[in-house]
C-alpha cells in the first residue's frame, strides 16, 4: 500500500502490545447495471476495525523509470513486507476507487489455519487491493493483476474474499494462499450475472462453479488440483465447492458473518425469509461431501431496482424486523441500543453466547458506496460515495475519481486512532455517534434528519455536475473539468463535516443531562424572558422499570409515606 508514515509507526507500536486486529469484520454488496437504477454498478464495503482510523487515501497517477521499485507494507499492520518493481506509469486512485472506474472492496474470512501463512511472502491482500487499482483499467485486468502478483510474490494473508467491479462488470474473487512450501495462492472468480446483485461479509461464499466459461468465471489453475493433493476433496470436479473446502461454514461463519448478507439482501428481496434459520448458525449438512444445503444463493434478484440510496440503506442495517433484531432483548437497554460491545462472545455457566455482529457497527473506520457508469467519461462516471465511522450514522459524500485533490476533513494525517483533530471528520461523526449510543431511541432521530437533508442534496445535485463536467470534458477543458471536479467534492465534504459540527453542538444542548429540551425545526424555545422553559424529562420505559423492581425488590420501594 502508499506509504502512509503516521499510520504506519501507530500500527507498528500497537503490534507490539498485540491490539492490532485485522479487517475480519467487514461487509460488501456488489449490485449490477442490470440491477441498478440508472444502469451504474455499485459495490459496498466498510472497513471495521477496532484500530483503523477513517480516511481517504489518494495515489495520484505518476510515471517512474525503468529501475523504480515499490515498497509493500502489509495494510493491516504497516509491517514492510518486500519489495516489487514499478510499473512505467501508475493510474489515479481515491479511496478504493481508480481513474477509470474500477473499485475493489475486500472481507477476510480466513478458512483453513494451516494456509493463513505463507513464508517470504510479500503481498498482502490490502496491497494486492491497491496495486490492482494502480494498474488496472477493468475488473478483469485487475483479476489477473492480482493473480500474477500472488504467483510473483506470495500471498502474505489468510482466506479473502474481493469485490471488484468497472463500469460494465461486477466480479467477486475469492483466495486462499497455499501455506508454507509452496508460493501464491488459489483462487476461483466468477463475475456476478446482470440483473442481479451479491454480497460478501467475512465468509467465503463462492462453492461450485463453471469450469468451462471464461466469459462468467476465471480460477487458477491448481485450484481443485491443490485441495486433492492435500487430501481435502476426493469427489468429481463438477461437485468442487470452493468455500466447502477451503474455507467450511460452521455456526460462526453463518451467524457472525453470512447472517450480514441475509440482512442486506432481506432489505431488497421478499423471500429471504427462506434462509433465517441458516443466517441463525443452523447449518444443515448432507450429500456425498457433507457440504451445508441449506446456504443462501451466492447472488439474488432484487424486488426492484435499486438506487444508490437504497443501496446505503443496505449498509445500514442492526438486523431490524429478523429474528436477530438487536433491539429486541434486554441486551439493548432502556434505549433500544442496537450495538453490543465487543468482545463478539461471553461464557456464563461454561456455556458460549454471542453478541450479535450487525452490518452497521460502531467499529467501522471508513465505508463507501462506489459507481461507475459507463455513459459518461471516466473522471466524471465514478463515485466514491465515502463516510467514516459507523455506517448507520455517518453521511455519504461524493468524491469523484477524477479529483485531483483531498478535502482536509479526510486527508491522511489529519489526526490518528490516538490523535485528536477538529477538523477530521473521523473525530467529528465519532463525536455525534458515541453521544448518540447513550440514549439512541432519543437522539438517532435528530442524526438521521442531518443525514438524510445532506445525503437528499448530495444526490439531487449529482445529475447537474455531472452535466457541468461534461460540457467542460467535450470541450476539451480537460484539467478544467478535473479542478471543478476537485472543488465540488471538497467543498461538499468539508461543508458537511462542518455541518455534523453544528449537529455535534445541537445534540448536547438538546440531551444535556438525561433531559430533553423543547424545539422546532432545530431552534429551541424559550419563555418570555428567555430562559429555557422546563425540559421533558422522559425517563424509562414500562418494561425496564418492572425489569428493576424484580431485580431489587423493595430495596428502592418508597415507605412510610404516600408514593408519587
């Protein structure tokens, strides 16, 4: 990955008290120009991390010598790895979004221990996500960058799976490395049919595939060779399952992880109801391999067509209206919490629970919706709809790919994990979202209202840039379109953060101590001599009062007198 000095010394000091954790809790949707709106394709992610700090990366195009090499530092703890030789000339990349459209988004799942480890090997998968963008101009050219580089190089991380897409196309690719003893990895792509969208959340969900469609599906070519000779598969070719037997579902795997896809994919198709009992960690298992029979399909056709704002709405999700619905047991409190701190398991009575892991999470770091349309020219076509922390209450701002700049509210070193910044965004939404968590049925109101006016503006405004861009591009302003490009996405970014400031200050004005104030419209009333008038004093609900006498008996009982 670019070299990021500030997070790279963090990271390295927090390996060494053993905090660092990897991205094993992220989500991705991939959505197809058949399944879309306005014909664009979208892919999901959020990367959650209990220690990744929320920013937008930026690797502007440049040209290198013949002898040029580049530093790999491997993304989830800034270790250096190795170096590769540079390519001639490296393409535009914003986030995880490049000049031609391409994006890639990434969930670790893991799979089999005794190949999470591979010696002397140099690329992880996070660099592998952004050389691929560097150097690649389709989702499939970066397929076959990725290959080349883990055949090159080694795979230096454990079962991961990508979603990769261009303007025309929607892939998800999925590896595994070969352990010590042999170098790369396997793999197995297929790309995700139009009309329909798919998802991915740390569990690997390609199992058997076509072996004779280059057009829908590419693979290495030891992919089912490699698993016979370690002994993991003894059927036909036609039965190979790729996540059965690199990387087999077990309860974890279904309820902590694919349970996140049957929430994002329930929120768009009404007959998800079919696979609430597998997304509950019942795996049923039969046939001749043993393999699950009762997983969700790797993709699905959605009701209706989805918009780039239904598509937000899929990242954010606390599993409302399932059977894992986290603000239906005492677990969330007086005030409807749907988060559960972590860790994701607790032992009483040596027996093991859980604690729900949703799509919206309060540990994500950044989260993006990208598109890419093939009907207008590259810089204007993709979108990196970006937001940092949790996606339930973050913004989706649009970052063009063409920008040639970063709005300082995002812009890397602008604070850390432990490092303050009034002018980082990262700080400013974590402001609202942790004041948020201590009295949510309350306050998450007020948030969505901002997110929603900011979020309705944003995406009202895009046709009419988009057209602005276009004239200048067709009138051969090149750079002049790439600076307006620039200046929208940097305005809209800095001008939103400011606006989560204002709301920062609106919610502790509002909620100041377990009170509620009175206002309208977001001005807040006064009497007649301008002082605030007494404010509501809500309390708790019925139910969690009964909860507190049960507990206490008439320990709290009023005696003696009359009770009020």
């Amino acid at each position: 990955m670019i070299k990021r000095i500030q997070r790279i010394a963090l990271l390295a000091l927090l390996a060494l008290g053993g905090a660092v954790q990897t991205s094993l809790a992220c989500t991705n949707f991939l959505v197809t120009k058949g399944a879309s709106v306005d014909g664009s394709t979208m892919i999901t992610y959020a990367a959650d991390s209990h220690t990744l700090y929320g920013e937008l990366y930026f690797q502007p195009a440049k040209d290198y010598p013949a002898d040029a090499m580049r530093d790999i530092y491997e993304w989830d703890t800034g270790k250096f790895l190795g170096r590769i030789p540079q390519v001639a000339h490296t393409y535009s990349v914003v986030g995880n979004i490049n000049e031609f459209q391409v994006a890639i988004g990434e969930t670790t799942y893991g799979g089999r221990e005794e190949l999470a480890k591979q010696s002397g090997a140099i690329m992880d998968y996070g660099s592998l996500i952004y050389v691929a963008l560097q150097r690649a101009k389709t989702a499939r050219e970066a397929i076959q960058v990725i290959a080349d580089l883990m055949e090159k190089y080694g795979y230096a991380s454990s079962g991961e799976s990508f979603s990769i897409s261009d303007p025309n196309e929607v892939w998800i690719m999925e590896i595994i490395g070969k352990g010590d003893g042999e170098k790369g990895a396997v793999w197995v792509a297929q790309r995700i049919p139009d009309g329909y969208i798919s998802g991915h959340a740390n569990q690997a969900r390609i199992t058997t595939f076509p072996q004779n469609d280059s057009a829908n599906c590419l693979y290495s070519k030891d992919v089912i060779t490699f698993a016979r000779k370690k002994g993991w598969f003894t059927g036909q070719d036609k039965d190979f399952s790729f996540s059965d037997v690199y990387a087999p579902v077990d309860f974890s795997g279904a309820r902590f992880s694919d349970a996140r896809v049957f929430a994002g994919f329930n929120k768009v198709n009404s007959g998800m109801k079919q696979y609430e009992e597998y997304a509950l960690g019942n795996v049923k298992h039969g046939g001749a391999n043993n393999f699950p029979l009762n997983r969700m399909p790797l993709w699905i056709k959605p009701d209706k067509k989805l918009s780039v704002q239904d598509v937000m709405g899929m990242m954010r999700d606390h599993y409302q209206g399932t059977a894992l619905d986290m603000t239906k047991d005492i677990g969330a409190g007086p005030h409807s919490l749907p988060y559960r701190w972590r860790p994701l398991t607790y032992k009483v009575n040596n027996d093991t629970y859980v604690n729900e892991r949703a799509i919206s999470t309060q540990q994500t770091g950044f989260s993006f919706v990208t598109q890419s349309r093939s009907w207008l020219p590259n810089p204007i076509g993709g979108i990196l709809w970006f937001g940092v922390d949790d996606a339930y209450s973050t913004c989706y701002v649009p970052m063009y790919c063409g920008i040639t700049e970063i709005p300082e509210c995002f812009k890397e070193g602008n604070g850390d994990m432990l490092t303050y910044s009034e002018t980082a965004a990262f700080w400013t939404f974590n402001l609202v979202s942790n004041f948020a968590y201590l009295r949510y049925d309350a306050i998450i109101p007020d948030v969505q209202k901002v997110q929603k006016n900011l979020e309705d503006k944003f995406v009202a405004y895009t046709p009419s840039v988009d057209l602005a861009a276009q004239n200048l591009w067709n009138a051969g302003k090149k750079k002049e379109t790439l600076q307006f490009l620039s200046d929208y996405s940097v305005n809209q970014a800095n001008g939103m953060t400011q606006e989560w400031k204002k709301l920062s200050q609106f919610l502790i004005v509002k909620f100041i101590d377990g009170n509620i104030k009175k206002e309208k419209d977001g001005v807040f009333e006064r009497t007649e001599t301008g002082i605030a008038p007494n404010p509501s004093q809500p309390g708790y609900p019925e139910w969690w009062k009964k909860v507190i006498v049960d507990q206490t008996g008439d320990h709290l009982k009023m005696k003696g007198e009359a009770s009020h």
